[in-house]
C-alpha cells in the first residue's frame, strides 16, 4: 500500500500540516523535525517526486519576499499562445531552480493585477505584450524593478531580453539568397508594427549587401475581434491583393521572408489558391516556429525559431542580476540568436536555383 502524508506524520510523530510544510520548504518547522520527517520518509520508502525534501536556496541580494511577477499585458500574445507557454516554461523553470515562486497574471488595466503584484508582495516583474499606454498602470508597473521578454518596452529605461529582430531579418535572407534566390519579397502585415519594421528593414539590408532585389508588400492588415485575436477573413480580404499584383508581375519574387507564422498560414492558403506550388514555383521563410500555425502546411516552411524558452530563463537571470545590483544606471538588452529550421523541400531536395 502506497505511503500517505497521514502514515509519513504518525511516523515521525508530528501533524501532517509539519510533514506538509517540511516538504514543501516552507518555515516553521525546528531543524530536529526536519530530519525526524525525513528519517521517516526514507524509511518508508516514499519516492514520490512531488513529496521529494527541497533543499533550501540560500538567500539572494534583492530578493525579500521569494516572489517575482510575470506579467501579460492587454491581449498582444493571444494568438501566439504557444511561444507565450515556452516563455513561461523557461521563465518557471529558471525561477523554481533558485527557490522563488512566479505570480502569473494577465492585465489590461491596473484592476486585473495580481495582488500580490497590486500589495508590492513580489520582488520584480517580467513583462511581456502590448506596451503600457499612459495612466495608473504604466506610472504603477514603473515602480517596479522589470525585465521585458518582449520588444515592446515602451520607454526603453528597463531591461530586456529579445529575439534579435535585426539577426532574424539578416538569416532569413541569407538563407533565401543560398537558395538560389533572385527576387526577395518581405510581407509587412501591419506597417505600424515596430518589431515587423525591424526585421523587414534588416531583410532588406542584408539582401541588398548580397546584390539581390528585394521588394516590401504590406500594409494595415490586422483587424482585431472582441476577443482581442485577429480577424482572420479580413487578413485573408487585405493580404490577397497583395500577392495578386505580386504574382502577376513578370519577374515575381521566388522567395518570401513573412514575420509571423500566423500570416504564413493565411499567406499559404493565399497562394495556392492563386495556383502557386509552394517549394516549387517559391519558397517561404517565416518567423515563430509556431507548429500551431505550421504543422498542416505542406510543404512547411523554413522556421525561424526565436528561442523563446531560452528568452525566458534568460530574462530570469538579467531580472535577479538587476535586484542585486540596483546602481548599476546603464539598461541591458540581450539578443538571443536566432535558429533557422530549413524548409522540407529544402530538406528533401536541397538546394536549388529559382528562375
């Protein structure tokens, strides 16, 4: 019969609340309890790894309550909720190996935070999403010791740590270019998108380095629901007379760098319609590495993977250095290098030239 929390307490002749708060690392218990509920869980044999005896983390700099916030702001991540769950992930992990606990919130105004956040019951805070727009919240977040994981910091004075939005652009069309690629094309779907921007204008410029031509298409393409996600009949409405004028054109480009794996799939169902055999007639390279958006497309495109667990653990590690070392006035920002995933035709047959 399996040991119970009841056995362990009886065995060690303390309540299961002690057994309970031993397990967990919590304080209270004398140090003589301690080893009397650990002599009796070895004794008994019980090798669950939820009840496993936590080692106590020694004390940090700048850490006074074992907490830190993580925060998604208004609705920005929605419709990349699987690079917000590896964020997460490697924010979690990177937290739970140092011994403090993560307080996970969503807020679109200063009532939705958590209020271990709104009684100052954390040490710091990652963010992530849409940038704060004035009033209560921003002056509030702004009293706080903060990391972005995100490239929406809006007044740039905290810490952030990114995927390299100028690398991306300059892999993805070094990438195209070593297809055998001729005629470059970058979709913008929102042109006021600052991160689309960046790797738009760092895809141009590398293309340009490498004497190839290169064209920009986009526009305002993104209409958001009541939900906050985007309105996926009006992206399809805006973006196909995009690649209409696009593939109607005489020298049309062979290879597309799309920022967002989310376009890409709308962009595939685009395109096919149109009567374009995708990793034959172009190539496509996109950005996220999404297997949401990605995995039904065929053949898959070139991904571009941000890292986003490693931006998570690393954001981790600049928040506690900035707790412990609060004078240092200049801002830190970390790239994290971009990882390209070739496509399946490129995987299939290599490489090849586009006419």
């Amino acid at each position: 019969m399996a040991m119970r929390l009841k056995d362990i307490a009886s065995h060690a002749g303390v309540s299961i609340s002690t057994v309970s708060r031993v397990l967990n690392g919590e304080p209270g218990p004398s140090e003589e309890t301690v080893l009397q509920v650990r002599k009796a869980i070895e004794s008994s044999g019980y090798l669950s790894k939820r009840l496993a005896v936590r080692k106590k983390q020694p004390k940090r700099d700048g850490i006074k309550t074992g907490n830190i916030g993580l925060v998604q702001l208004y609705e920005g991540n929605r419709s990349h909720a699987e690079l917000y769950v590896e964020l997460l992930r490697g924010a979690c992990a990177a937290l739970s190996s140092e011994g403090i606990n993560v307080i996970v919130g969503q807020a679109n105004a200063m009532s939705d935070l958590p209020p271990a956040i709104l009684n100052r019951n954390v040490d710091g805070l990652l963010l992530l999403g849409s940038p704060v727009r004035g009033g209560e919240m921003e002056t509030f977040l702004g009293t706080y010791t903060s990391v972005w994981l995100t490239s929406h910091n809006p007044n740039g004075e905290d810490d952030a740590v990114l995927a390299g939005n100028e690398k991306v652009g300059r892999v993805a069309a070094e990438y195209l270019v070593e297809g055998g690629h001729k005629n470059l094309a970058f979709i913008n779907p929102d042109v006021d998108h600052a991160v689309f921007c960046r790797r738009g204008d760092a895809f141009m410029f590398a293309a340009q380095q490498k004497k190839v031509k290169v064209e920009m298409h986009g526009g305002k393409c993104y209409e958001l629901d009541e939900k906050g996600l985007p309105n996926f009949g009006h992206l399809e409405a805006k973006l196909k007379p995009v690649f209409e004028r696009m593939m109607n054109k005489k020298n049309r480009p062979t290879g597309f760098f799309i920022p967002n794996d989310l376009i890409t799939a709308i962009s595939y169902r685009i395109l096919q319609s149109l009567g374009i055999q995708i990793g034959k007639d172009i190539e496509v390279i996109s950005f996220g590495h999404e297997l949401t958006y990605l995995a039904g497309l065929s053949p898959r495109p070139a991904m571009i993977d941000s890292g986003a667990e490693l931006i998570g653990r690393r954001g981790v590690e600049q928040l506690l250095w900035r707790l412990c070392n609060p004078d240092q006035d200049r801002t830190v920002e970390v790239a994290i290098d971009p990882h390209i995933v070739p496509s399946e035709t490129r995987r299939e047959v290599g490489i090849k030239n586009y006419v």
